[in-house]
C-alpha cells in the first residue's frame, strides 16, 4: 500500500434504507489456516472462491517469500509448494498480520525449523501466543524466544496430548497443522469450536489428513506422512455476512443475503430477532426485513462459538446506539473492543464504557469524521455512517479493506451511498 493509499477514505451519505441482494465472500477466517495448511503438501492447491482482501494478500506474500508460487485465475487462489526452501519468515510480515502465527505449526511440519516474528494485527488488546507455543512444545518443538523472534525446531513432530487451559481459535489451529504431519497420534482437548477450526480439518482430510472430533471439545489427530494436492471451496464468511445483515437493521432496510453461512449465524439470528427483525430462508437466501426492528438490548456479551461473536460486537453496539432505549454489551473476548464506541460518540452516539461493559442509549446518529482503528470496529463506523443523517468520511479504511472484499460495492449494490476517495479528491 502506498502513502496515498493509506490516505484514503470512505465518504458515506446516510439515511437511506438498504434494499436488495448481495453475495456474501468467502471467509478471511478460514481461509488464511487453509493457506498456511497447504504448505504441508508438496504440490498445488486450489482455493476456490478465495477473497482479494488485504490479509490474504499478505498471506500470499508471505507464502512467495518461503518459495511457494502464488496465482489467481477469476475468483480462484492457486498455492503452488513444490519449492518451499525456507522456514524463515520475514519479521515485516509478522509485523502486519497476527495470523503468520499459524504458519508455525504448518512450516515445522514441512521444515522442521522456523522463524518468525511475533505477530502484529489488530489492536483490540492483549492476544498472547503463549498457548500456541505450549501446544507446539507438547508435541515436541523446540522453542526459544529472544528479541522479539521465535526459533523453533523439532526434526520430526510427535504425536502427543495438550489440553488448553483457555479456549483459543488460532492455537488450535496450530496445534492441529503440528499434529497432522507428526509422527503418531495427538489429543487435543478443550479445543475452540468456531466454523472455521471444522473447515481447517475438512480441508486436511480433502488433502489426507487422519482428523476426527473438530467442533467438539477433543479432538484426534493421527500423523501422516504425505500429504496430497486438493481443490477446496472456500465457505463463505460469517462475519461479513453478519455484518450486512447488521447494516440492513442500522438503515431499517430489506435485503437478501445469497451464499450466507446461516447455520453459523445463529447467535446472531436470534438477537435479530428479539430486536424486532423478521427474516426467513428461501432458496437458500436469507432474506431479512429490518423495517420494524425498534427494540434495545437489556443485556448481551460475547461468547466463544456458539455464543455471540466478539468480531460483531462493536456493529451490533452501533445499531444500538440507533434505537431508543437503553442497551447494554459486555465484551468478555478482547478488553479494547470498544474503539469504536469512542468514534461513534463523534457521531452524537450516547455511549458510556464501564469496564468491560458498553451502556447505550439509543438517539439519532449524525454525520462527522471519524477514523477506522481495526478492522470490525471499521466496519461499524461504516454502519454508523450508513445509518447517520448527513455525510460521514472515515480514516483508517486500510484496516476495514483487511477482511471486506469490496464493501463499498456491495453496499452500492443495496442501494447505499458510499464511495472510496483519495484525499487529493477532496
């Protein structure tokens, strides 16, 4: 990305329902472990319906510095690793993509030894990786951290047994990319159930793996020592998909949602509901009608799967702040989730942070200039934007770009008014 690029913004004109049909991506979530995944085999891969977003870009980056050769063919992603040579990741990489984090189990199982920096991301507070390092260490792994890099080694992984003291998406992962490739079998126990870990081992069972129990608690993993090409397709992001379904409550629209994972929306789908949104499936649409929905929230926090999802908490806060009423959403995921409360005040938002806990009373949003800091909260500044009378512009729209394939399309093609400037525009 260029200085100017980096400049840019999104100029949205609010008030104006939302009314049609969109196409949901495929999923930022579940694509970036498959990536990192295929490096376990030493042919080509084919990602169907792959999203061009900002992080697997980088993924593809990172994936080409290693000797991977990356292309695109329409919508599809092709991982070509016949030629990995290396298990070196540069530290910039690491810098601008937490999710490089999950190439470690992957690239020991390939290299037997690795190097990369600790990951950068998102800033919505503390995300350690000790539980990724314990998990890769009980099945063998040598590890040491000095100066902000991590070495590791292990000359052939070895099934073993790890529970997790805490629930983690991506040290799951990892633990599950170590084990697929290791020699023997691995237990993995209080394990995350998000979609995404069920489509990481569907994907390694489409290329050989020995994997059973992804969506419950343990899981069991036998090593395999080859690993094959696969074509895999892409499952469609819920979170995205949410967050449309969010922006048609903000603007008390009506749209259709083709392709939205509905069965991974269900947290979602019933707070919808008792806010007053009707919705139903059709033809495998989910078709959604927010014109009457004009209840608060008492009470709502964040769980892991199935519970409701911390990547939506900040866009159901600003559909909150839409609506009379008291609302109330504890953020028990991530402690600084609630940036995006303080742009939203900006906007004439009526929200107070009490710890983990936002308190919102609903009232009419206005237009102003606010700034994205990570990627959902950006996205609910753009719902806020939507849902405010008068213009808004917002910063920071790099972070927003991270997992939106193009949401000032599909906003458009809802009947939004929204655009993306350069500052030399304006």
């Amino acid at each position: 990305m260029t200085g100017a690029e980096a400049l840019d913004l999104y100029q949205i004109e609010g008030g104006v329902p939302l009314n049609g049909e969109v196409q949901i991506q495929g999923s930022k979530n579940a694509v970036l472990p498959m990536m990192a995944a295929s490096v376990l085999q030493k042919g080509c891969v084919c990602l169907k319906g792959c999203p061009d977003i900002a992080d697997v870009q980088c993924m593809e980056q990172i994936l080409q510095s290693i000797g991977a050769r990356v292309w695109r063919i329409a919508g599809d992603l092709y991982v070509d690793c016949k030629e990995i040579d290396t298990g070196v990741i540069p530290g910039a990489y690491a810098d601008k993509m937490r999710s490089s984090i999950i190439l470690m189990g992957a690239l020991l199982g390939r290299m037997g030894r690795i190097r990369v920096g600790r990951p950068g991301g998102c800033t919505i507070g503390e995300r350690p990786i000790n539980l990724h390092l314990s998990v890769l260490e009980a099945l063998g792994v040598a590890l040491e951290v000095e100066d902000g890099v991590i070495y590791a080694r292990a000359d052939r992984i070895k099934g073993g047994y790890y529970k997790f003291p805490k629930r983690s998406v991506g040290a799951t992962e990892n633990g599950i990319l170590a084990a697929a490739a290791a020699d023997g079998e691995t237990v993995l126990e209080n394990c995350a159930r998000e979609p995404e870990i069920i489509h990481l081992c569907q994907f390694l069972r489409s290329m050989g793996a020995n994997i059973v129990g992804e969506g419950s608690a343990t899981i069991h993993i036998e090593g395999v020592k080859d690993l094959h090409e696969t074509c895999f397709e892409v499952p469609a992001d819920r979170i995205v998909a949410g967050t449309y379904l969010l922006a048609c409550a903000v603007t008390r629209g009506n749209i259709r949602l083709t392709h939205a994972p509905i069965g991974e929306m269900q947290a979602l789908l019933r707070v919808y509901k008792e806010m007053g949104g009707q919705y139903e499936v059709k033809g495998g649409k989910l078709i959604a009608d927010s014109r009457h929905l004009n209840r608060p929230v008492p009470y709502l926090k964040t769980e892991e799967y199935p519970g409701f999802p911390t990547d939506l908490q900040s866009l159901l806060l600003t559909l909150c702040a839409t609506i009379p009423g008291e609302s109330r959403i504890e953020e028990t995921i991530f402690e600084d989730r609630f940036k995006a409360a303080l742009q939203i005040k900006h906007m004439g938002a009526d929200v107070r942070v009490e710890g983990r806990v936002a308190v919102i009373n609903g009232q009419n949003l206005h237009g102003a200039t606010v700034k994205a800091e990570e990627l959902r909260g950006g996205a609910a500044l753009v719902l806020a934007g939507l849902g405010a009378r008068g213009i808004t512009r917002i910063g920071g729209i790099c972070h927003i770009e991270r997992g939106y394939q193009d949401i000032c399309g599909d906003i458009r093609s809802l009947g939004g008014n929204i655009s993306r400037q350069s500052t030399e525009e304006l």
